[in-house]
C-alpha cells in the first residue's frame, strides 16, 4: 500500500482514526439517535458500495418515523441535479 499514490492521504489523517473509532463504536449507530424527533431523511445511492446501502438502513431504522430512500443509479457521490428533487419532496 506504501507504493500507491493515495498512501501519503493517509498518513496525512492516521492521527485522526482514534477518534474515527470512538465515534464508530461498536460499528452500529448509536443509541442517541433513538431520541432524534425532526423529521429525518436517509438517503443512499443504488450503485454504492453496499456499506452505503446498509449505514441508512441503520438510521432508518434507528430514528423514528424515519425515511429511506435509495437513489437509482447513483453512487455515493451522487449528482446534485438527480437529488435534488428527493430533498424537495422531503422538505415540502
């Protein structure tokens, strides 16, 4: 990995990842976001990596009365133009 030319990115943040993983925890979404009452959109792109997918399924199902909603053919960076009318939906 040394030799790939994202490696110094990395080493760039590496001070960062204790603190990546205290906010982590155990890997799934924390207890608080039980006591979240606004309403609550959870977006996802349909061709992201699955982790994408699985992360607002989680926030869905952990906020209550929240949405999920995947976007077809986008990924995680999704386009602006494709989501912006999901966002007007949601805050309509």
């Amino acid at each position: 990995m040394r030799r790939e030319p994202w490696w110094p990115g990395l080493v760039a943040v590496a001070h960062t990842l204790p603190y990546d993983l205290a906010v982590m925890g155990n890997g799934g979404p924390p207890a608080e976001l039980a006591r979240i009452t606004a309403p609550t959109l959870a977006l996802d792109g349909a061709e992201s990596d699955p982790w994408g997918g699985e992360a607002a399924a989680a926030v869905a199902a952990a906020v209550p009365g929240a949405r999920r909603v995947t976007v077809p053919g986008q990924t995680h960076e999704v386009d602006e133009s494709v989501l912006a009318p999901y966002l007007v939906d949601f805050f309509a």
